[in-house]
C-alpha cells in the first residue's frame, strides 16, 4: 500500500494540476490514497509578489474544492485544507465549514513562502487553536526563506505539543540534516520525503527511527507521470522511493513510511 501525503490541484503561477492528473498517476503508479490540497491557496508569488487579485481565490474556495474532490473519492483522496494567514482568518465560517465536513479533512495546510508569514509567529495562533480544535495534523512547507524554516516549525510545535506538525520537504533544498536534528527532538513531530533525496530519508531513519517519517510527493506538480519522471525526460527521484529503498531499510520500516505512520496521523 502506498499513502501519497502531499498532493495539490489547482492553476496559478506556473502550476497547472488537474484531478485527473492525480487521478490517474494514482492508477499508473500504484497509489492508493491521496491527501490533496488546493495551490490556488497560495497568497504570493514566487519572488514575493501578490498574487493579482483578480486570481485570487478565497481559503473556503479552495477547501470546497478539495473536499468535493474527497467527497467524489471518498476511498482514494483526502483533503488537507491549504489556509491563507496573511489575508484571511480563522474566522467562524472556516469552523462551520470544517465541523461539517470533518470526516474528510485530514489536516491544515500552510505555506509560509507564500504566505509571506513567519511560522512561529503571533499571526498563526488562531490557525493552531483551530487544528486543536478539531485535531487535526498541521501540514507546513519548509525552505526557500526564513519565514518557512525548519526551526519556526520546530519553535512551534514545540509551544504546541497537543498538535502533530509535519515538516514538509525537510528544508527544501537543503541536506536535509537541520530537519532531521529538529524532528529528532520533539514527539510530535514528523518528516515528509516530498523532493527529499533517498539516502536523506534512510539518515532520518537511522537517527529517529521509522515511527515519524511519511511518504509525499507534490504530485502532479511535474504533470501526470510526476512519479516517472521531472517534466523534463528525467527519472523522478520517486522511482528510488519504489524501487530501490525497500532493499535499502528493514520491511517494517518501509511500509512504515509508505503507509503505515499516515494512516495513523491522518486517521485514514
């Protein structure tokens, strides 16, 4: 069994992902179950410019869009709902809309590159009340600027311990060790392997364990064969993840990573 943890639909910028796209890279690749999120979500753009309003798309907009997207495939997709702290709130409408439709969120997103917003910071506690409330994993992308570093996420989850936070991409672009110190040093929180080398995940792996370590991969931020390869005719970094890690770390481990620790974070 395979649990994809970091998928996304959507057209902005220079991303353009489909739900049929998910849907059959699914199929093809043997993926059993995706947690997808809505990238037209994102606040800014990639060299700190604001998203053009006449594109912009409410946080509630998005979170209906994923969670029609679980509704229809109710066995196969989840939504995480991808929140908006620089220009929206965790008001009374995002509660209502979460208590009603509870049974397919499996977790807040957040994206503080482009949201432009300090993780750690004071703006993004009502988003921390709201995951407490209905306990919900916290799901953050980590690299490419200070406000989305390693260590804000570790600063708040460890001012949170009653809230899972999962440490997307591990420092993206980077050797990934910082994450692994940080994660190693708090319970409640975790590593995804989304653009993570392999040997990172095998380090991980040696030095905190299996029990905090899950499968994701941006699919299908390089189109429908993201898990094949990069767009550009280059064998993805995922087709290791298949076929060449399960001979480097023990069984258990492997369907730990694979599909184990998220059925259990995600309660799937």
């Amino acid at each position: 069994m395979i649990i994809d943890t970091h998928v996304h639909i959507g057209s902005i910028l220079n991303f353009n992902m489909k739900k049929s796209e998910v849907l059959y890279s699914m199929e093809e690749y043997g993926i059993d179950y995706s947690i997808v999120s809505d990238i037209r979500a994102s606040e800014f753009g990639h060299h700190g410019e604001r998203i053009p309003a006449v594109l912009r798309k409410s946080q509630l907009y998005c979170a209906k869009s994923v969670v029609d997207f679980a509704k229809a495939y109710p066995d196969k997709i989840g939504a995480a709902l991808w929140l908006k702290p620089y220009e929206e709130k965790a008001d009374d409408a995002l509660y209502s809309f979460i208590e009603e439709n509870r049974s397919y969120i499996k977790a807040l997103k957040f994206h503080p590159f482009h949201s432009r917003i300090n993780f750690d910071s004071r703006r993004m506690e009502p988003f921390m009340e709201l995951a407490k409330h209905f306990s919900l994993p916290v799901v953050t992308h980590t690299g490419g600027s200070d406000a989305a570093s390693c260590l804000r996420v570790y600063m708040m989850a460890k001012k949170h311990p009653d809230i899972s936070f999962v440490m997307v991409h591990m420092g993206l672009g980077t050797d990934n060790a910082d994450a692994i110190y940080l994660i190693g040093k708090l319970p409640n929180l975790y590593g995804d392997t989304t653009w993570v080398p392999v040997e990172s995940t095998v380090r991980f792996i040696e030095k905190n364990g299996d029990e905090r370590i899950i499968f994701g991969s941006d699919n299908p931020i390089d189109g429908k064969d993201t898990y094949l390869n990069n767009g550009r005719g280059e064998v993805s970094m995922y087709q290791r993840y298949f076929h060449e890690l399960p001979s480097m770390i023990p069984a258990e481990s492997y369907e730990r990573l694979m599909y184990k620790n998220a059925k259990a974070l995600f309660n799937i």
